[in-house]
C-alpha cells in the first residue's frame, strides 16, 4: 500500500484530546511540554481540563489540534510507524501547518508560535459579526462558486473550502453569505448551514492576516520537507523551501482545495491515508471523495494498537 499522512483542521478540538497519549508515551508528553514552552503557558492544561469555549478561540485551537496531531506522530514513530511508510503528508487548512513541522520543513517551537500569530491575525482581521461561513451540501462546486459570486454582489463572498462532493464552504460579509445561502436552497442544495465560526476564514476579507503571516514567516526558518507536501492551495506536492513559504502566506485567502488534494495523492498511487490528532473530519471526507481507499484514524493508543495489529 502507498500511504498519506493528514492532518485535521480547525473544529476537531475537544477538551481532553492528546491526554492518552501523553500518559502513554513519553515522546508524546514532550511534544505538548514543547509547545507550552514555545508559547510560554499551559496550553495542554486548557487541552486536557480547560473550558471548550477557551479551547475553541482561534488562538488556542490551532496551536492546541498541531500539538495534538504532533504527539500523536511522535507516539507512531515510537512504535516503528512513522514517515519512513510515508509518500506524501497534507493537512486541512492549518492542518497543513502540522503536516509541515511532521516533515521537519518547520520546526515544533516555530510551527506553535506561528500558528498563535494566524489565530491571533485571522481574528483580527474582520469584527466579531461582519464576517460568516457556511456549508453548502449537495450541489456540485461550479454551482456553488457561480451563486457565490451571484450573492457577493459589492462585498465579498466566495468558496473558501471545496472539501468533498458532498459539501463546499463559502465564506465572505455575513449579508453575502446569507443571500448566497438563499440561492443554495432555491437551486437544489439539500442544505446550507451558517457555521459557528467567529471569522470569515480562506476569504479576501482575511488580506490583513495574510500580510502579518507573511511577516511572521520572514523570521522562522522553512526547510525543505523530508516528505513532500501536498499544498492547499495548488493540490499538489511542493518540496521547495521558498515555495512552502509563499504558500502559506497565499492560503490564508485562498481556498483550501482538500477535495483536488485527495484525487491528487490517489493519483499519485495513495490508497492508504492516516489521519493523525484529533477527530475524523478528515476520514469522512476522504472516503466521499475516493471511496476505494482505505483510512485510519491515530488520536488515542488504541487506535495505534490497532495499526500494529493490522
């Protein structure tokens, strides 16, 4: 078999993930030790016995899920189950940001401290109740990037998402995305759903967030990867330094194309795809769109049992 590791995105947090297996294995307890430090606070105490609604503020679950998703490989390579088996990595949105500090393109100190700054930059960048997202489900991609632009009208509303067939996410101004939602349901969408999300992510409305990562950047070392990297952005592998970096920087308005991204590595002969960290987004939405592949999920010791077993 030819696998991928993935990467989940923002959404999988949940108050105690990564807990277990940092009770057991000790390389997993030092990647969230690592992380603390990095950050200079107890972010795996907000991880393991913290308030949900913390947990979930931008700032804390991105650098929380690339901990979570860091200490899960570290307890894989623990068990002789790390990136050697590997021909590509890719994460979902920051996600990918993980799926690079697996490859050592950037290290686990920087890749926490910048995931901070994104948080922290994306929030920032819209005011509380300006921007929205939301899930379109059951209507094909062009029709979703034609009614977004239909809705947009002077302000901002396009795809930020193309996830699997079954759902695309828009994102832009909030009156955008509820005319957009309108003409979803009118054209046949089985449902479009306001998601809870306190920013108008993978937009042009995140342009001022993508200027401080861009700034960010420019200070932490990015290396070439030791597996290559599926890009969100292009849905293909990159394994260029400098490309890496601008990329990051274009993702942050840009579409996160997981759906190409997915039909890219099964091309490329994938038929395997571990998810690592929290939750089984990544799985669900990984079958929909190569129902012939085969996924497994590593978030709790068992689940690493099971793939020794296999």
């Amino acid at each position: 078999m030819s696998r991928a590791f993935v990467f989940p995105g923002q959404g999988s947090q949940a108050i105690g993930m990564g807990r277990a297996l940092a009770e057991a294995y000790a390389p997993a307890r030092a990647v969230f030790e690592a992380v603390d430090a990095a950050l200079g606070e107890d972010l795996s105490g907000l991880i393991w016995a913290g308030d949900i609604e913390a947990l979930t503020l931008t700032q804390n679950a991105q650098p929380a899920i690339m901990a979570t998703s860091m200490a899960a490989l570290a307890a894989l390579e623990a068990e002789g189950l790390g990136l050697e088996h590997v021909a590509f990595v890719a994460g979902h949105s920051l996600g990918e940001y993980s799926a690079l500090c697996a490859v050592g393109a950037i290290d686990l100190a920087d890749t926490a401290r910048l995931l901070r700054v994104r948080g922290q930059a994306m929030q920032a960048a819209v005011p509380v109740g300006v921007g929205a997202m939301a899930a379109v489900l059951g209507l094909e991609y062009d029709a979703v990037v034609a009614l977004a632009a239909e809705a947009a009208g002077s302000e901002v509303c396009q795809v930020a998402n193309d996830n699997d067939p079954a759902q695309v996410v828009i994102s832009g101004h909030l009156a955008a995305v509820e005319r957009a939602c309108v003409l979803a349901k009118e054209r046949g969408a089985k449902r479009a759903l306001m998601l809870p999300v306190s920013a108008p992510f993978h937009c042009a409305l995140m342009g001022p967030a993508g200027q401080v990562m861009a700034a960010a950047l420019e200070g932490v070392e990015v290396r070439a990867p030791r597996v290559p990297v599926v890009s969100n952005v292009r849905a293909q592998a990159v394994v260029d330094a400098a490309d890496i970096r601008g990329l990051l920087v274009a993702q942050v308005t840009g579409e996160v194309r997981w759906r190409a991204s997915v039909q890219w590595m099964a091309q490329a002969g994938v038929d395997e795809f571990w998810e690592i960290g929290a939750g089984k987004a990544l799985s669900g939405m990984i079958k929909r769109i190569e129902k012939e592949t085969v996924q497994r999920n590593v978030g709790v010791p068992d689940d690493i049992l099971g793939l020794k077993l296999v």
